[in-house]
C-alpha cells in the first residue's frame, strides 16, 4: 500500500513539472473563408467579394480557461461590383483582439468560444468616382475547437463573426453605409510552446 501511495505521489510531481514546462503561448496557421454578408444601404448596389486568405494567430493563456488571441493576416484585396458588374477594388488589413474562454476536461477536444474587437484599415481605394473611410472598428465574435495530435500540436477548426463596415462617398457626399461583416470560417494547425 506504502508503494502504491508513493508511486502515485511520483506520478502526481511527475504530471505537475510536465504542466509547468508548457508555456502560455500558442500560435495558429490557418486558411479562411471571408464569405461577406454585403448589406448596402447606399442604394448603389454595391458588394464585395468573397475570398479564401491566409491567418496568422498568437494566442496567450492567463491560465488553462482563459486567453487572448490576435488575429492577423496579410494586406487583402477585395473587389467592388455595382449590380453585379465590376468597378474596382480596394485593399484592408483586418487584424482583431478577441479574449477566449476554453472549456476542459473533455477528453480530445478542446472547444472555446471568444469575443472582441475589429479594426480594419482600408487603403488603396480605386472605385473610379467613390471613395470609403479609411478604416473601421467593430466587435467580432468566435467560436472554435482544438483536437490535439500530441502535446504539442493540434488540428483547428474555427468561426468568426466580424463587424466591418464603410461610409461610401460621392463627390464629398456620404451616399450611405456598406458593411461587409463576413463570417471567416476556418481550418488550420496550432503548436503550443
């Protein structure tokens, strides 16, 4: 019995110094899907498109339930049709800060849910006559799941809700409002360091 006991003791060190080796960060690569809501109240009939883009994320654990993750990709190009014809394009980097609650203790999946905020930056406008802000700032909501592969690394599948939105002018008159607000659903892999 005095064996078992201190096996078990070993054991429980032996689990407390691999947990404390793991450190608070992990970091996601994954491919996304901006499918675009396009909800033009400017009467133009504007839209834009759809896209698959790369996503790059850093995540920080507080501790095992909570963290914070950034959201980041590269400077995207989008393009703008009017009643379904093209009439230009314009660029935006849309990186978003969301805090996390992670559930635990089911076993090999690893499911979280997460909110926070947006800001996108929209440049090189080429719309041949109407212009948009230059940039934007909205909530943006998640949910997602991790499946380990080891300890180490894991598969990622993710949804995000993100609120964007422009003004859209005409020879300095704001004609009205155009949000995007895609929903990004995503696949990728995470290493936790």
């Amino acid at each position: 019995m005095k064996k078992m006991i201190a096996m078990a003791v070993l054991a429980a060190c032996g689990v407390g110094a691999v947990q404390a080796q793991d450190t608070p960060w992990m970091v996601r690569v994954r491919a996304a899907n901006l499918d675009m809501t396009n909800k033009d109240a400017t009467g133009l009939g504007l839209s834009v498109n759809d896209k698959l883009i790369p996503e790059v994320d850093v995540s920080y654990f507080f501790n095992k339930n909570v963290a914070a993750e950034l959201v980041l990709t590269v400077p995207q190009k989008q393009i703008v049709s009017m009643n379904g014809a093209d009439i230009g394009s314009f660029n935006h980097l849309p990186p978003t800060l969301l805090l996390q609650y992670h559930f635990t203790d089911l076993g090999g999946y690893k499911p979280y849910v997460g909110a926070g905020v947006n800001y996108t930056k929209i440049s090189s406008v080429q719309l041949g006559g109407p212009t948009l802000d230059n940039h934007s700032w909205g909530f943006a909501y998640q949910a997602g799941v991790d499946i380990p592969l080891d300890k180490k690394w894991s598969l990622n599948f993710d949804v995000k809700k993100i609120h964007i939105k422009t003004n859209v002018y005409s020879a300095g008159t704001n004609l009205g409002t155009l949000k995007l607000d895609p929903v990004a659903a995503s696949v990728g892999v995470g290493y936790r360091f």
